[in-house]
C-alpha cells in the first residue's frame, strides 16, 4: 500500500521525476554551489508543499523525485524550482552572472515522467469490477 498524502479533501500519491540541466551544459554546479542549489530547490518545495523523495546534483544538470499536491501541474513545479533557484543563484555566485550575461542558469527544456504505484490494468480492473453491466464500450454508466 502507498503512503497516501491528504490535503483537505482529497487523498493522492502523485510523484513526478524531472531532469533539468544548465544552460549550455556548463559544468557549474560543484561545491558550494551545487549544495547552495540543493538547499534552494529544497526550500521551494518545502514552500509549495512538495516533497522530494530523491534528488541528486550533478555538476550539469538536477534530478528530483517530487510527491506533489494535485493542483499544482509539473509545468508549474518546474517553473517554480527554476526560476527561484536561476534568480538566487545569480544574485548570491557573481560569476554566474557573468558566465550566463545575467541570463537563466538553467537550459530551456526538462524532462518529466509520471511515477505510479498502481497500474494500468489494476485501475481498468478496479472500474470493471464496480459495474452492474458489462458493455463493450470503454466508458460505462451503471444505472
């Protein structure tokens, strides 16, 4: 059984894994840089109530493991984690300000996968046994 997290009136497990890397693949983040954007992509989640299962900082590019609220969408997480951490980073490392011309820090793209405990057959199984009638069409009515 998963561990379910509750909000107010729902109950969810979603999970997303995302990469994301620096901008032109500059290996950047060492030291106390790399620890400086752990602890910022840490505070993000922290404020939008997500929880990170897993991350690991490489010196060009993030991967997090994140357990999210479901209204906040992976464009928005990313979006947040990125910005915040682009921003503080430049403002606290000059260098990267003028390695990136006070750009972004962060390459424009991300990868994002869905991460479930329940698959695709349990949930088709779980809603065919929930119905009176067994019609052929994938979207039933029990009425």
């Amino acid at each position: 059984m998963p561990d379910y997290r509750k909000g107010g009136h729902t109950v969810y497990d979603i999970q997303y894994h995302f990469v994301w890397a620096t901008k032109y693949r500059y290996h950047v983040l060492r030291a106390e840089v790399a620890e400086r954007t752990r602890d910022i992509i840490r505070q993000v989640c922290m404020s939008r109530d997500i929880s990170i299962v897993q991350g690991h900082v490489s010196v060009d590019h993030v991967r997090i493991l994140v357990s999210c609220p479901p209204l906040l969408s992976p464009a928005k997480i990313i979006q947040y984690i990125k910005g915040v951490s682009s921003r503080k980073l430049q403002e606290e490392f000059s260098y990267l300000r003028q390695r990136y011309w006070g750009q972004h820090v962060w390459a424009r793209g991300y990868f994002c996968a869905t991460v479930g405990t329940v698959t695709q057959e349990q949930i088709q199984e779980y809603i065919e046994k929930h119905e009176r009638q067994s019609p052929d069409d994938t979207f039933h009515i029990d009425a």
